[in-house]
C-alpha cells in the first residue's frame, strides 16, 4: 500500500484514502480518510476537502474525518490519488499547525 491509494474497505463499500506514507515498517493501524461521491458531500471547504476523479466519477477526500484504521479493516485499491498529494499533506498541515 502507498500514500494516495484508494482503497475499498473489508466489511463494505465504503472508500478510503490511505493518507499514511509508507514507512517501511509494518504498523497495526494506518491513518486514512473517508472518500465519498462527490454528489454525497455537501459544501468543499477550501484546503480540507479534495476533489478528484475516481473512474470518471466526481469523488472527493474528507481529509477533515481522517481515522486510524485497523490494517486488517483495509481492502483492495481501486484508485490512486497520489497526484494530489501536495493537496493532502497541505490539508494535514492545515489541520495540525492552523496554517
């Protein structure tokens, strides 16, 4: 797994994208956030919500709701959004620093 996989979860359909990078070390949990239908979602805020293609579909990452999962929990990959990776690591910036 790597940073800006999307991955579909275990128990169901639910989305996520895996905003972890890879450490090069097994952890038990892997910090994650929701992807929903971007038709699912209300408002974007700026700089916390990223919107994205997902087969052509209107997608977006809920980087607000980011989640620690149990590795076990995390399905297949079913996308990639690592080209929006400047956007996911300014979200985490704006999340723990404010800025």
């Amino acid at each position: 797994m790597k940073q800006g996989n999307i991955h579909r979860l275990r128990d169901g359909n639910e989305l996520v994208c895996r905003i972890q990078t890879d450490l090069g070390i097994e952890t038990p949990y892997i910090l994650c956030a929701p992807v929903l239908p971007r038709s699912e979602w209300g408002a974007l805020t700026p700089k916390l919500h990223i919107s994205f293609q997902l087969d052509g579909i209107s997608h977006v990452i809920i980087m607000s709701q980011m989640v620690a999962l149990p590795g076990t929990q995390i399905g297949p990959v079913i996308g990639d959004a690592s080209a929006w990776r400047d956007e996911i690591v300014a979200a985490i910036d704006l999340l723990a620093s404010g800025f």
